[in-house]
C-alpha cells in the first residue's frame, strides 16, 4: 500500500452542519488494558507464505507508511472541508510512546498496547511497539486503517458529533476510516497491493470486542464483524454513509 502526493478528483458530497466543538471523551483503539493488536486467529491467505505481499517490515518502511496515512487523512479531511466551505484545521501532533502513563490526555494516562485521539491536547498518540507488531503481524494496511481511525476522531471532534455510547462514535470511526481509504484508493492517492483488503479485515478482526462484552459498556467498540461492515459501508459508499451530520 503506497500513498502518493497528488491530488486528484473527490467523490462524496460536502459536509454539512460543521461545529467547532471537542468531545470530551478519549476515543481509543480498543479496551484500554487490553491487547486489541494482538495476532488474528490465522494470517490472512495472500501472508500464507509469511512473505509480506507488498514493501519490507522495516522501520523505515513503518515510518514512511505512518506520514503517509497522516499526509492522507489531512489531505482527505481538508478537502471535504474545504468543499462545505469550512476551515481545516489539521491534528497538530502525532505522537508516539511507549511505556504506561507515558503521555497522557488531560488527566488520563495512556495505556500501552493502544492508540488514542486525545481531544484535550488534539493529538494522536500510538504505542510505536504495538503498532509496529501490529504493522508486522497484520500488514501495512492496518497502519493505514490505524491512522484513519484515529483520525476519525479528530473529525468527530471538530465537527462536535456526540453520541450517547462509545460504541456509536467508535463504529462511525471505522467507517469514517473506510472512506477515507475506499475514495482515495479510488482517486488514485493510494495505491492498493494484492492483500491489503485482507489485512483490512485481519486488522478489524484483531481489534473487534469479546463477544461477551455488552454492547452499551463503555469502552466498547464493536464486535469484529460490526467493525467490518461499518468500515467496508464507508470504503464502498464514502462518507455519506457515515451519518455525520
Ligand atoms: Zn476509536
């Protein structure tokens, strides 16, 4: 998966109802505490062989795929801004950390093993040591869908969308992650390989609920496969099928 720097045609409608409000609540990956990355019950079939289908493992592979989803989601974000005649204002830090309480969001302390939108500070945060497993086990796509997730929250943010449990706004975050994605894959920002739909999927998997866990706890974001179809409902409808206004 490779993002480019051009820019393209857009399809979807404008936004509408824009509100400068921030949520109050930390939006994250998954159960804090928990280990959502951890690996999927199989590989997906295209990684069968355990060669990675598309680019090294590196690093530096990692790193430039991170900017890349950023440069991305910015750039899809501002767009669709700019197309409801809203200002943009980009997330002004992505940050990474790697130890408990190593950086925290107003008053709470940011999990290892996790990724987080902190309203407060309007930064990203990710643990680089998960996600760089995560980026191994799974495949660059799930960087990509990490990103735009995280991402996700920011917009809600910005644009004041509240829901009354955390599984609405987590649930709208994938599909909003699935738009992004599916629009510039369509517009020709993003480059798909052989695979990287399947590492879509595992990384979804990954990081679905216990089913046991309630769907109205706090903290929950969806069972595996609610999270596959909300994100796969925005990567093959784009945004308006993700209920922003
Ligand atoms: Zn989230």
């Amino acid at each position: 998966m490779t993002a480019r720097m051009v820019d393209r045609s857009k399809r979807g409608a404008g936004l509408v109802g824009l509100v400068a409000a921030l949520a109050v609540t930390l939006a994250c990956m998954g159960t804090p505490g928990t280990e959502p990355a951890a690996p999927p019950p199989a590989p997906p079939a295209s990684e069968a062989s355990g060669e990675p289908v598309d680019g090294s493992m590196s690093v530096e592979e990692f790193e430039r795929d991170i900017s890349g989803a950023v440069r991305l989601a910015e750039q899809y974000w501002k767009e669709r801004f700019t197309e409801s005649g809203q200002r943009f204002e980009a997330v002004r830090r992505v940050l990474t950390y790697s130890r408990n309480g190593e950086i925290s969001c107003g008053q709470q302390e940011i999990p290892r093993n996790n990724a987080v939108y902190c309203p407060a500070g309007d930064f990203i945060a990710y643990d680089v040591n998960w996600a760089v497993a995560a980026f191994r086990q799974i495949g660059d796509a799930f960087i990509f869908f990490l990103l735009g997730h995280e991402y996700a929250h920011a917009i809600q943010a910005r644009l004041g969308i509240q829901h009354q449990f955390t599984i609405q706004s987590e649930l709208q975050a994938d599909c909003m992650a699935g738009a992004y994605l599916g629009d510039s894959v369509q517009s020709g920002q993003l480059d798909l390989q052989d695979g990287d739909l399947d590492e879509f999927r595992a990384g979804l998997e990954a990081v679905g609920d216990d089913p046991d866990q309630p769907w109205f706890a706090e903290g929950s974001h969806g069972t595996a496969r609610q999270r596959i179809e909300s994100f796969f409902r925005g990567y093959d409808s784009s945004f308006s099928a993700c209920d922003l206004t």
